[in-house]
C-alpha cells in the first residue's frame, strides 16, 4: 500500500468568530444576528486540516498567541493528527482572530487580526527546511509576513518540492518572487488585485490567468465560488466545473479546495480529476455551518464522489 501523501502547510492560525445574520447592517446600523460560532481556524490551518482530512500526513508552521487560544490551538491541531512540533506560542502577543459575517444567503465578509501570525519568520521556515524537504507539496498563503511566504517559495524550489501558493488575503505581490509557484490559487477577488483587472465573470477570470500565466507563472486556477473555477497554464484555459449544492456557510471553502488539491496532486492523480475531486470537497464544505468542522472525512467525501460519479 502506497504511503500516504506528505505535506507542509506554512501559514496562519486564527480562532474564528462567526456571526450569522439576515442581511449585513449598513454603516450606523445595529441589526440583532440569529446566532454565533466559536471555531478554529486560520487560512493555513484550514487548509493543514482538510488535507489532514484527505489522508495526508501533514506538519504546521506556524506561531500562536500568549493567551487561551493559543496553547488551545495548537491541542485542536494535534487532536486532528496534524504535527505541531513548529507550531509555538509567541510571548506576549494575542492569537490571531477573524471575525466572520454570514449571511442567509452563505455569503460571508470576514476581518483578520494577525496577531501572533504577524511573527513567523523565515527563520521560522529554515527550521522546518528538512520537513518540507522530505514533503509531496508545500503549501502557502499570505496571512503570515511576506518575507516569509517568499522565503518559503525558496526553500521549497531549491529541494524541488511542488509549491502551492493562495495569494489571500489579496495585496500587491513581488510577481518574480511568487511566480515560481508551481500552483498560483485566487479567488476572483485576490486575482484582480495582482493582475491589476477586473474579474467579475468567466471569462474575466480566464483571460486574468491568462494574463498572469504570461507574466511567468506555471499554473493559475481562479477559483470563482459556484461557478466552479478556471485553470490557465501554457497548455491553455480549462473551466472546472461546479458541483451545485444548498450552501449554509462558504467560510473556508477556498482553504478546502486547496488543502484537498493539494493530496490528490500528491497522489498522483491526473490534473483535471484531481481539479474536479477538490471542486467536488470544497463545495460539501459549504453544506455545513463552520469552516475546519464543515470539512468532510475522506470516507465521507469518497462516498459523495462515488455518488455524483454514478448519479
């Protein structure tokens, strides 16, 4: 039986707060909201724990707070089989949080406080070298220092590990240091923030990958919600297509979609199944209220594929 898939997530850790609500309260407006959610979370952490979830043996880099979250944080991590030998408490700082509006409609807005994020340092990275050495895919964000995420992108090119950047929160980026990537992931929001043009359709995001693709990268899918997603690369624009589902929350279904990319690159799996398979894990993380809590086991997600598959 094969091993299973080796990856490293460099990244973030944020206990998120949920708010659900009707309608989002205008400026000056109080609105009663129906109810709130306690999780953990973190873009990094998000998308350490889906592909925990699919199978992956998985290791976190990552700095949390002097505070309750922190050493709860690093627990919650370890209980889902994530390794947290490199993932330590910053004296003195707050974790990081993210307070996180839904709506009826599952559409959510949600606001970062970096907190002990804002101390990962390349140093931090040069310590876990040999981890993402030995990794299947190395996996990236920017929630965390730019000087770090860019170290990342070194260490990882030099030992010629598949590198997996998701360039959100969107912000303007050193396009020769990140288009080494192996597998550059916006959603439409960040890609019209680095390629400098509107992505409000389709079409707008294939012709922004593709833009972006002639600026030096390898691989650019802009993930576009339930429209499904669009893969550029030198080979062409491929359009991966939705799978519908009644979504309740869409918090965290970009980290599900890249974490479970991530596993099923890693495990040798032809491009567009593993583009359609991580399509198909995203949108089940929308069925649920929550983000790492909504993510599917792999048993659970297979049997959904079969379902679909078959349907």
């Amino acid at each position: 039986m094969a091993s299973p898939p080796r990856i490293v997530v460099v990244g973030s850790a944020n206990v998120d707060l949920t708010t659900f609500v009707d309608t989002f309260p205008r400026p000056g407006e109080t609105v009663f909201a129906d109810r709130f959610d306690l999780g953990f979370g973190g873009k990094g952490a998000n998308q350490a724990v889906a592909a925990r979830l699919c199978g992956a043996e998985v290791e976190m880099v990552a700095r949390v707070g002097d505070d309750l979250f922190g050493p709860a944080t690093r627990e919650h991590l370890r209980t889902l089989g994530v390794g947290v030998a490199h993932v330590q408490q910053v004296p003195e700082v707050s974790s990081g949080v993210a307070p996180i509006f839904v709506d009826s409609s599952g559409q959510n807005r949600i606001l970062v406080v970096p907190g002990a994020n804002g101390h990962l340092r390349p140093d931090d990275v040069d310590l876990a070298e040999e981890l993402i050495r030995g990794a299947d895919a190395l996996v990236l964000q920017l929630e965390i220092p730019l000087e770090t995420v860019y170290h990342a992108i070194a260490v990882a090119k030099r030992h010629g590990v598949r590198c997996i950047l998701n360039p959100a929160p969107g912000q303007p980026l050193d396009l020769a240091k990140v288009s080494a990537v192996d597998y550059f992931i916006p959603n439409e929001t960040e890609a019209e923030v680095v390629a400098g043009r509107p992505v409000k359709t389709v079409a707008d995001a294939e012709a922004c990958g593709r833009a972006l693709v002639a600026k030096g990268f390898a691989a650019v899918i802009v993930t576009l919600g339930e429209q499904g997603a669009v893969l550029a690369s030198g080979e062409g624009v491929v359009r991966i297509e939705p799978f519908p589902v009644v979504a309740k929350d869409t918090s965290g279904a970009g980290d599900a979609f890249i974490g479970s990319l991530a596993v099923f690159l890693a495990e040798g799996r032809p491009e567009a199944d593993a583009l359609a398979r991580a399509s198909l894990f995203a949108a089940l993380s929308t069925t649920e209220v929550g983000t790492q809590k909504a993510f599917a086991s792999r048993q659970a997600f297979e049997d959904a594929w079969t379902h679909r598959a078959s349907g």
